[in-house]
C-alpha cells in the first residue's frame, strides 16, 4: 500500500505514527548537517541547530527513526550496478551504533571523534571491544555487616559507654573491630567523647558508699556543724575577745543554710563573703594568712593595681604587726592571682622563702589570644606593649625557690603555660598534675 501526501511534514507525521504501532525497540540516528562555503567565515552565520531544523526536499530528517522491520525507502542513487538507487524500498534488518558505520565507511578515529563531539580514546575503546562495551560490571565485595546489624550496632553505642568490643561481643558480630568504627563513625548522630580518668568503683567501695549513707540517712548535718562550731570557734573567740576575727567558711549546703546563719548571727559572728568567680592571691605564713580578693567583673589593670597594693600591704603587715621572718612566709598565687605573686616576689626588698604558681599564664593576652598571631607558643619570646600583665618576662627575675603546679588536662590555661614560665624559671620545682 503507497500513501501519497501532499507535504513531506504530512509525510513524516503518518511514519511516525505507523512506526509507534510497530513492535520492536526504537533507535535513533541524527545527521551531520553542515554546509558548505568558500569562505569560512560564512559559515558561523548559520547555525548547526538551524540546520538540523530543516528537511529540504530529498533528505531525510535530523532525527531519524526506525525499528528492525520497518520499511524505508532510499533517496540517492547508491549504487546502480547493485539495484541501489533512488526510490527503493528497502526493510531494516540490523541496526548499528554511529561509531561502527562511520568506522565501516572508512573513516578515522579522529574524524569519527570530531563528528561526533567524543574523544579518541572512547572512540577506540569501543572499536576494540563493540560487543561488551559498557556491560562490565565490576565484582563488589559482599557487605561483612548487614543493614540490620548497621542499626543494632548504632542503638547499642547510643547513650552508652560500652567499647567497641563489648558492642562487638555483646552483638556477636563476624565484622572486625575496625568494622565496627566505621559503621559507627559514619553515623551523624553518634559523637565520641573520650572519658575523663577517675578512680573506679569497685565492690568494697559501693558497699561502704550504701552503708554509709543508710547509717547518716537521717542525720541532721547542720546540727552537727553547730555543734562543731560551738565546741570549737566559740573558745577560741572567747579566749581572744579583745581581737576582732572574720570566720571564713566555703559555700557548703551546711555551712550556708538558714540554721547556721541564724547561729552565727545570734553570736555576732563576722563571716567573709565567699562570692562565686572569685580572684584569689594568697599571701601565707606558718601560722596566719592574709586573703585579699577581687571579683573577675573588675577591669584587668584596676584588678592588678589592686591586687599588688593589697599584697604589699599584707606582706608588710606580716614582717611588722606579726614579727614574722621573711623567710617564713610563701607567696602562693592561683591562675590570674600568680600576676600578683610575682610582682610582688620581684619587687619587695627582703624576698620571701619562696614562691608557688597554680596553673600559671604565660601573660593575659597570650591566654586570650591562644592559638592567634604571634602568642601561637606561649614559650616564644614575643611580647606587647599592651601586655603587661606578663609572668614570663618576670619570673626570671624571682631568685626565691618558685614551685610551678599545673594540671595536664587544664583547658582554660594549657599546660604549656606553666611548662613555659618552670623553664624560664630560676630556681623552679614542676609538679606534672594534681
């Protein structure tokens, strides 16, 4: 049967449609359109796509489809020995990639890649091997943990401080340890936080822990502390009633309750405030100590100022209201208090026994500008005229016996602080934690 149309338009929408109808899979062969002129730079004033828009009389489309079984019909005289002309009816019997008929038709690889926009090397991969090319399948190797034991092992490690061996035995698991890490590192909503050491519990310890408190379950503690008080402070305050006194205590439940406050108050009994964030500098002797504090809410410099006026003042009060030797008195300073000690160790005359740093800084911008700039190592001899509140330009000149104690997990001044003002240290004892 021969369909006539009027338009070629007509023509191609009734194959389609008859080719939709057909069985078989479709395949899909675009044309190389260019033109041809003797200059070349006509040729960038026409466009490929607009070429492949159009279908002149006697070619066939752009895109064109067919499917094995279908009927086309030949346009060109191919071969006229052969019976290969124009207006032939022809049936599809194979089809083949572009790459292959442009590589039977004669042409060369690097021809064949710059046609169709691939690179030589694809284009001679599938040359070599067009039969399998892009069937390989690379062998994967089988999972050692399921899914499942994927979500048992994350609910087992949430919450918990089992190791990963425990997990693994508790799981009964084939998987390696190192498994066991990845699975549980590749999780977002699992975090690792090493513990920090501390003595374990061990039996003898709960019992003691459980009998202790079943015995002293109903003792009223604050009582006891009365009485400790009353047996206690209160002869030594009457023995010494011409002396004005100021009770220090610290901040536990019973020491600051209603009850001990009210028994203070009814023996008209002095107490020291014991604020919280307290800056602390301790001027000690054998049997007496000087405090003197500031709180952290004060500006750097006025605490400072303060602070070495306060400790002078103590320290001279010890060498003439208590007759004591300076050779019986430490200077003992805590963190930012060790900015006190050591001025005050290198500007008195008569230097004390000694002196005794806890958790020293190098200097206070070297602690607030940690890891930046040129304070990266406390221990570089880098300084500021800003910075004057600086232990390590001063503590060599302290010629007194320094004892430097500092702990190795302190996070707020690292222990490189401390190891960095024992080495600049004259006379220097270094304690490794406390």
């Amino acid at each position: 049967m021969i369909i006539l149309t009027p338009r070629n338009a007509d023509s191609l929408r009734i194959s389609n449609v008859i080719l939709e109808r057909m069985p078989g899979n479709e395949v899909t062969y675009t044309s190389l359109d260019s033109i041809v002129a003797e200059n070349p730079s006509d040729m960038l004033d026409i466009p490929t796509e607009f070429l492949n828009k159009m279908i002149p009389s006697g070619f066939p489309p752009h895109k064109l489809r067919i499917k094995i079984g279908c009927i086309i019909m030949l346009l060109r005289n191919l071969d006229l020995k052969k019976g290969l002309c124009n207006g032939t009816k022809l049936m599809v019997v194979q089809t083949r990639d572009r790459i292959l008929a442009l590589h039977q038709a004669g042409h060369s690889i690097h021809f064949i890649a710059s046609q169709l926009e691939r690179s030589g090397h694809v284009v001679s991969n599938f040359l070599n091997d067009h039969g399998s090319y892009g069937q390989r399948t690379s062998p994967e190797r089988p999972h050692v943990i399921s899914k499942c034991e994927e979500r048992q092992i994350l609910r087992e490690v949430s919450n918990t401080i089992i190791s990963v061996g425990q997990n693994r035995a508790n799981l009964n698991l084939a998987a390696s340890r190192t498994t066991v890490c990845r699975v549980i590192n590749a999780s977002p909503n699992i975090q690792r936080e090493a513990m920090r050491k501390a003595p374990r519990l061990t039996a003898r310890h709960k019992a003691l822990r459980l009998r202790f408190a079943s015995e002293n379950i109903e003792r009223d503690w604050t009582k006891e502390y009365q009485n400790v008080l009353e047996n206690q402070l209160l002869p030594f305050l009457e023995e010494r009633r011409t002396e004005a006194f100021v009770f220090q205590q610290d901040n536990a439940t019973i020491h600051v309750s209603n009850a001990a406050k009210s028994w203070l108050w009814r023996y008209n009994i002095n107490t020291l405030d014991w604020p919280a964030s307290v800056l602390f500098c301790y001027i000690a002797s054998k049997d007496d100590t000087c405090l003197f504090r500031r709180t952290h809410s004060n500006a750097p410099a006025v605490r400072l100022g303060i602070l070495n006026g306060a400790s002078a003042l103590g320290f001279q009060h010890l060498l003439n209201e208590r007759t004591l030797n300076p050779k019986e008195i430490v200077l003992l300073g805590y963190s930012i208090g060790c900015f006190a000690s050591v001025h005050l160790a290198c500007s008195i005359n008569e230097p004390p026994a000694g002196v005794i740093l806890q958790a020293p800084p190098t200097s206070l911008l070297r602690v607030l500008l940690w890891k930046r700039a040129c304070f990266e190592k406390p221990f570089k001899e880098h300084s500021c005229c800003a910075d004057r509140f600086s232990i390590y330009e001063q503590i060599c000149h302290v010629r007194v016996p320094v004892l430097v104690i500092h702990g190795e997990d302190d996070r707020t001044v690292p222990i490189i602080h401390g190891k960095a003002i024992c080495e600049r240290a004259v006379n220097r004892r270094m304690i490794k934690g406390y």
